[in-house]
C-alpha cells in the first residue's frame, strides 16, 4: 500500500470536461449579455438623441411654414 498510484479513470475525466464546458458556457454567456445589454442601452440613447433631433426639425418646419402663410397672406 506504500506505493499506491492515483489514476484519473476515464469516467472521472469525462466529468470534468463536462463540469468545465458548463462553467465556461455558463461564463461566455454571462459575458454575452452583459454586452449586449450595454449595447442595446447604447442604442436606445442614440435612438433618445434622433427622437430629440426630428421634435427640433419638426418645430423649425413648422415655424418656417407659418412665416411664409403670413408672408404669403400680406
């Protein structure tokens, strides 16, 4: 019993790999969400801005128009 070996049985290494691909996918998502999480929130502020860019184009289209009705109607 002094020179007892330890081996890594075949089973015992299958389960390994199987527990370090879990942790890994596991990983790799959470990574994956975060980032598409931080660019969907990216894009929802781009999306804000343009929103806030027509309201300003439209009110300038809107002004302009009542200044050539007036103009047109002396």
């Amino acid at each position: 019993m002094a020179n007892k070996k330890t081996t890594i049985t075949p089973f015992l290494l299958v389960v390994l790999i199987f527990a370090l691909s879990l942790f890994l996918t596991d990983w790799t998502n959470t990574t994956a969400s975060a980032n598409v999480r931080d660019d969907i929130t990216a894009k929802q502020k781009q999306i804000e801005e343009l929103e806030r860019q027509i309201e300003e184009y439209q009110t300038q289209i809107d002004t302009t128009r009542s200044k050539s009705k007036t103009l047109k109607n002396e």
